[in-house]
C-alpha cells in the first residue's frame, strides 16, 4: 500500500515531506520543468501500523493525499 498525491490540487507547500517518516516524498521537476511533491510508492507504507498517513494529517488539502490503489481505480487504470 502507498499514498499519492493529486498535482491537480496539491498547491506545493512541502508540509507533508517533512513529516514522512520514510522519506518517500520529495520534490521533483516533471519534463515541463514544473515542480511537483511526490511520494515514491515503492517506499511509502502508508504509515502502517502507526494511525493515519502522517502527510495526509499534516496537509492543508488533505483530499489531495489518497492511497495509490484507489486513486488508480477511480481513474481507470486497473
């Protein structure tokens, strides 16, 4: 299980890659040269075993945070 973060409303503000205890989410350039907050779903757990994600209890726009499986379920890529 990992989280995700949807760009479309995710306003950058890096609060949740300080809080990650995996250090699976950073900053990175897309090939438009925009900077996105992403989390590296081979790392992320989803902070089991320890309550809620923390990125996603920390974040200003917490719909923005979702776990991975489902967010690619709604859009249809499984």
């Amino acid at each position: 299980m990992a989280m995700t973060i949807i760009d479309e409303i995710c306003f950058q503000c890096n609060a949740c890659i300080f809080v990650c205890p995996r250090e699976a989410i950073s900053e990175v350039t897309n090939a438009k040269g925009q900077i996105l907050v992403m989390i590296d779903t081979s790392i992320c757990t989803e902070c089991e075993g320890e309550g809620d994600p923390k990125c996603r209890s920390e974040c200003p726009v917490p719909e923005c945070i979702v776990s991975a499986t489902t967010y690619i379920s709604a859009i249809g890529f499984c």
